[in-house]
C-alpha cells in the first residue's frame, strides 16, 4: 500500500533500519521494486528522478500516478519520492502529482546558494506537506551533472551541516560520504567515522546517494553507523539490462518485447530483494 516517505524513514531510523529508495525508470521498474519489497517483507521507497521525468517528456504526473497505483496494488508499504529535482517548477508539480517527498539538489552550488535555494525549496516543500530532503557536500559521478563548485566526492563537513539543516528545516540530508553516483562495480570505501559524527552532529536522517557502489558489508556498516534512507538506482540498471541482453540472445528472431521485458523485471525483483534484506531487514 502506498504511505509516506517521511513515515517510513522515521520508524526505520528508530529501529536501526535503513528505507531503500529505488529509481524507477519504467512501470517494470515500478513492478519490480514492488514485487521485490513484498518478497523481502521490507518496506521502500519508489524514486523517480528529474532525469527519468525528463526522459519520459516531462509528464511528471502519470508518470507518479502509474507508480502509485502500482504500489498501491502490492502488499509491501511503498511511498512515492521526486528524486534529484534541480528545476524548482518540477518541486512545484510534486504535491499535486502524488508524491510525498522531493529531494531538491543544489549540492553542486557553492555553500550560500545551496543555502539560499534549498531554503526557499523547504519552504515551499513544506507548504505543500511534502517531506524534503537536501544535499550538502558533493556525491557526484551524475551522468550530466551539473559543473560544480566542489570537486565530485566532497565530504560533507558535519559543523556545516549542522548550521545547513538548521537554517534550512530539511527533513533529511544527503551526505558525501565517499560513495558516488552511477557506479558499476561496488568498490566505494566509506567513511565510516565522518558517518558516525554526522550522526552525533545532526538532528535529521541522513542519505546515501550513488549506494549501487558500496558493497553488502559496507552498507551494513553505514545503516549500522546511521544511515536511513539508501539510495540506489545503477544496480537496478545492471540487472535489468544484463537480463534482457541474455533473453535476447537466447531468442534473436522474437518479436514480443514482453519476452525480455518480463526477464529484465525480474532480474530487477531479485536485485531488490537482495538489497532490501541487506539494508532493511
Ligand atoms: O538518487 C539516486 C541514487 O543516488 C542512485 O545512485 O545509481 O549510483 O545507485 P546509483
Ligand atoms: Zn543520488
């Protein structure tokens, strides 16, 4: 059924848990992290992105609406987030298309316009009783991301931090910790200290983004140090085109997309499941 995000991240974060938030890019996506939460009996969270709202044309709404229905359809609690909003138009359409939370994305700004952006976009988030989560520091490594003022893998300062959150009434933080986005191979190392001290630093749960990189241990040890809401989209990718790139070859004259379609959703269903007994189990 479909609850909130701010929901699931409080009750994980009391009992040591992590929510996993999945990239949704299409409704097989949608179906799979579904099914795969179910499987797990964990709870999670469907992610869509700026970049996959782009992709589908902008048409942010049916996109969030299949999602819903879908998880609305399973038996796993699932709640709907906007991830990496950049363009603040996109924060205004969330509400209203059926999401629960955003993450506005101004961490590649230098520290006073990340400021001042995610201030305004709290504000305005709040307003509209969305949950909102921020980045400070630089996760990096998006594809296309934006040139920055930090150096990608910027670790995020907790003393700042703190002073960020405060000033601008985030719900939740995203921290450059050492992982990095889109990562094929899980070999980030995590600082596992700097984790421990945001922690102690901050009153908010903290994020990790570019999570398709860290390995199973790594990721206990960060939901273990403190981490509430673990971001991965990349994993997903691999499993679902490693899948569909085998059904194809093992049938090179069909003509049913359907056939490697279903191959590629339950790739991503196993990978998910997986990933929600490591992180929230
Ligand atoms: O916000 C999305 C995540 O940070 C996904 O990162 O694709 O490297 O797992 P990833
Ligand atoms: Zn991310």
């Amino acid at each position: 059924s479909l609850v909130s995000t701010g929901e699931l991240v409080a009750k994980a974060a009391a009992g040591g848990r992590a929510v996993p938030a999945f990239n949704v890019i299409t409704l097989e996506y949608a179906e799979a992290v579904t099914a795969g939460a179910a499987a797990a009996g964990v709870p999670v969270i469907l992610q869509i992105s700026e970049n996959a709202v782009r992709f589908h044309g902008g048409r942010v709404r049916p996109l969030a609406q299949a999602a819903a229905a879908v998880a609305r359809g399973g038996s796993a609690d699932v709640a709907l987030h906007l991830d990496h909003v950049t363009d603040i138009r996109l924060l205004h359409e969330a509400a209203d298309a059926g999401f629960s939370s955003a993450m506005f994305d101004a961490g590649a700004l230098p520290y006073a316009d990340n400021l001042a952006a995610t201030l305004a976009a709290a504000r305005w988030a709040h307003g509209a009783g969305l949950w909102l989560e921020a980045e400070l520091g630089y996760v990096g490594g998006k594809p296309g991301a934006p040139a920055s003022a930090h150096a990608a893998g910027v670790r995020t300062d907790p003393d700042e931090a703190a002073r960020f959150v405060a000033d601008t009434g985030v719900d939740a933080l995203a921290v450059a910790v050492g992982s990095s986005h889109a990562m094929t191979e899980r070999s980030a190392s995590l600082d596992h200290p700097l984790i421990a001290r945001l922690r102690e630093a901050l009153p908010v749960p903290l994020v990790l983004h570019g999570s398709s990189g860290v390995a199973n241990d790594e990721l206990r040890r960060a939901v273990s140090a403190g981490v509430a809401k673990v971001n991965i989209g990349t994993a997903l990718g691999i499993a679902f085109t490693g899948a569909v790139r085998e059904a194809l070859a093992a049938k090179p004259d069909g003509a049913d997309p359907r056939h490697f379609l279903d191959r590629g959703r339950e790739a991503v269903a196993d990978t998910v499941r997986e990933l929600c007994e490591v992180v929230g189990a």
